[in-house]
C-alpha cells in the first residue's frame, strides 16, 4: 500500500495533472466530500501530513523570494524553476520543513478549537 508521503509528492504531467483536477472538481460537488473535508478540519493532523504541508509552504517562500513572477510562467518555465529550487535549495528545504513542523504542530491544537467553535457557531 502506498503512504500518503508518496501519493502526494508524486510527480504529474500536464495530461494527469488536468484529468486529476477535473476529477476533483466533480468530487468537490457533493455533499458526502463536503462534509468529509469539514470533519477532517476538526481532527488534528498527524506528523506526515504536517511535513507535507510545511515542505510546500517553505517551497513557495522561496518560489515568492527569488521568483516574482512565478504565477505568470508557462508551465515548462514552472517546471525548470521548480527543478532548480530542489537542486539548489534542496538541503534549505528540508531544514526549514523540520522547523515549521515543529510551528505548525504547535499551533494544530489551536486551529482544531478554532474550527470546532466556529462550526459550533454556525450551526
């Protein structure tokens, strides 16, 4: 069975890419997977989940730092830079991953309260 670390820094083409997101706007509609992601919110995520979420943060710094322009790209000059932040920021990544985990684990009680009240208010 495939982890959920390898299912999600899997590496799509242009094709996969768009079949995926038609597949999930479809899925988005319904109301089973809208209130799927509602519980998920409520439950505090565990360690893989959070490095993957502090490894795109900390990738998206950077992409923001040196590359201004990066939402404007074409997709294969996308490609290129994210191909040059790994190989040159690879090491800087990972050590900024660890520390953010540590933040966002921190912090993980406090966004379950936060959504729990606000699901309590809204009802």
């Amino acid at each position: 069975m495939k982890t959920f670390e390898e299912l999600s820094e899997k590496t799509l083409n242009v094709a996969q890419r768009r079949k995926q997101g038609l597949r999930m706007k479809a899925l988005a509609r319904s109301s089973a997977f809208q209130m799927k992601k509602k519980r998920s919110l409520m439950r505090i995520r565990d360690i893989s989940k959070l490095q993957v979420i502090a490894r795109k943060k900390v990738i998206q710094g950077i992409r923001d730092k040196f590359y201004k322009d990066y939402n404007n790209m074409s997709i294969p000059q996308k490609v290129k830079i994210d191909q040059n932040i790994n190989q040159k920021y690879g090491a800087k990544i990972a050590k900024l991953t660890t520390k953010l985990v540590k933040e966002l684990k921190g912090k993980e009680a406090a966004r379950v309260k936060a959504v729990k009240d606000s699901m309590g208010n809204s009802k």
